[in-house]
C-alpha cells in the first residue's frame, strides 16, 4: 500500500488564482503537504470586494440573425380550444308543417273568401298537424291554453255572414281573437271591426267546464259593445266592389277632407263612453271545443258543427309569416 510520503513524491502543480478586483492573494496546491493534513483549517472572510454582474437586455435589430427569432418565442401557456358557434337549429317536421299551414293562410280572409282548392289544402295540412299532436290531454296542461289568441283561420263560413258575401265593403274585420283566463275558467272572444270612420269592439264572456282530456263546454253569459273610437286621419280606398260593380270613391275625398276637423273634435268626447253590457241567457248560448292540436304559440280546435279554428297565440312570428 502506498504511504503518504509516497504521494508527496508526485509532481504537483500550483495554481494562483487571480481577481481582478484584487492582487493575487492565495496559493492552492492541488496536493497539501503532510504537515498541512494536521494543522486546523480556519476560513478567513475575505475583505475584498464582491464581483458584481449586470444583466442588461438589448433589442436586436432587424438585421440581427437572432432578434426576429427571439422575438417569436412566447411563453407556454394552456391550450384553450376555440369554442365553435352554434349551429341554427334544423326545423323539425312539425315547424315545416306549421310554416306550411299558415303560408296557405294568405289572402283567405282567416278562411272567409278561401276557394274550394286552397281549404283542401289547409285540412290536409291540419290533418298531419292533429296527428303529431306534442299535447295529447290539453285540458291538463292549462298552463299552454292560458293567454290571448288571434284566429287565423275557421271553416265557420256563418261566423260573419253578411261580411262573407261582402255586403258591407266599407266595414271589415280587423282581428279575431280569444283570451283564455284557466285560473278562473274564464274565456273572452272578441271581434275588432273597422271602418273608414271608426273602429269597435264586440266581445263575449263565458265560463268553461272541462269535460275530457280535450274538450271543454262554454257558457256564454255576457255580451259587451265597446264604444266606437273615431279614428283621426280618415282613410278611404280608391274603389271599393258593390254587388259585382266597382263604384269610384275619388268624388267623396274632397267632403272627407272637410269633415276631418269635426271628426277628430268628437272622438275625445265618444270614447270616454262606457261600453255597452247586456246578459245573454238563452239556453242556446252554449257549445263545446275539442282541441286537436295544442302547443306552445298554436292551437287547433274543432267545433260541434263540425267547424275547425286555428288560432295562434300573440307574440309568435307566425304572425309575421
């Protein structure tokens, strides 16, 4: 085995280390001497000053071969996925047929002047929709009848007869509607008629009893003539057709004109009128309703004369359509 003397035999070199705050201070050898194995070692602070290093970013210039690729490296970060908008909902069978149903609507005066094609076309339509029917027992989902209900179209030709035939061309229907009131087992029908004068309501109360999961009996029990309103512009057509012939309204624009003045003085003084009550008693004040068809903003019902409604409740675009 190798003494300790033997290892001081070996060649060994000195460094100097050197600082360039300070002079050369200290010698290390690589190998320490035998004596300096048994001497204790102290550790002496040093008073020279510490080595300070800045650190100083630099912008590199566009010409640098390093400056745009450092400027492209950015922090990882979490990938986030890029959340894609919603696809438009696709119509279902019964939106199709809805959609359809009303189209066919147009220009049939709510059914009163329909030909005899395009009503065959409509039951057809009503048909599929009675058959797809999301409300199976509408008198227990109350909550869907509840609210106002303008009619678009009836098969009830003796609803308005005398307008049917056109007997009176200066007066039309301008809505139809009925107001359900479940809580109290309420129901309101009212008409809105208009003329180049003047526009009036007329409307019934009734009271209705629930007789099976679709149909339901009314009572009427009260009618109400609202008081006719004045309207302040007066607007004539051009012509209207009385009795086969088209009679020219022109001459009568001249005597409208003046009479518009007196005309709008008065109407402040006629609607502030309460509206006319009377009771209706009659045991034939009754009828029943069969809803085929009932969902959030249309309802279909059938009468006792075989006579078909479809309503459409206010606020659906399906008034626009």
């Amino acid at each position: 085995m190798a003494s300790i003397s033997s290892l001081n035999q070996l060649p060994c070199k000195t460094l100097q280390i050197t600082s360039q705050y300070s002079k050369p201070t200290s010698k290390i050898s690589t190998f320490p001497s035998k004596t300096e194995l048994h001497k204790p070692i102290s550790i002496k602070q040093s008073t020279n000053p510490k080595p300070r290093f800045t650190v100083q970013a630099t912008n590199y210039d566009q010409d640098d071969e390093w400056g745009p690729e450092l400027e492209q490296i950015k922090p990882s970060g979490v990938a986030v996925a890029e959340e894609e908008p919603p696809k438009p909902k696709e119509p279902s069978e019964i939106d199709l047929l809805k959609k359809e149903l009303t189209d066919a609507f147009y220009g049939t005066n709510r059914g009163l002047s329909a030909g005899s094609e395009t009503r065959a076309e409509i039951v057809e339509l009503i048909t599929q929709l009675e058959s797809k029917n999301p409300t199976p027992a509408p008198t227990e989902a109350l909550t869907l009848l509840n609210g106002r209900w303008i009619l678009a179209y009836t098969s009830f030709s003796g609803l308005f007869p005398w307008l049917s035939r056109g007997n009176l061309p200066l007066l039309r229907v301008e809505e139809i509607s009925q107001t359900i009131d479940s809580e109290n087992f309420a129901v309101q029908n009212s008409v809105v008629f208009a003329g180049p004068l003047t526009t009036t309501e007329i409307s019934t109360n009734a009271k209705f009893e629930v007789r099976s999961p679709k149909r339901v009996q009314i009572k009427f029990d009260e009618g109400i003539i609202r008081t006719p309103q004045l309207t302040d512009s007066i607007e004539l057509p051009e012509n209207v057709e009385f009795l086969g012939q088209k009679i020219d309204l022109s001459p009568f624009k001249g005597l409208i004109t003046s009479v518009q003045d007196t005309a709008s003085s008065v109407a402040k003084s006629i609607s502030n009128q309460p509206p006319i009550k009377f009771p209706i008693s009659t045991d034939s004040a009754q009828s029943w309703l069969l809803t085929t068809y009932l969902d959030d903003e249309l309802r279909i019902s059938r009468g006792d004369a075989g006579s078909v409604f479809v309503l459409i409740k206010e606020g659906s675009p399906l008034l626009k359509s």
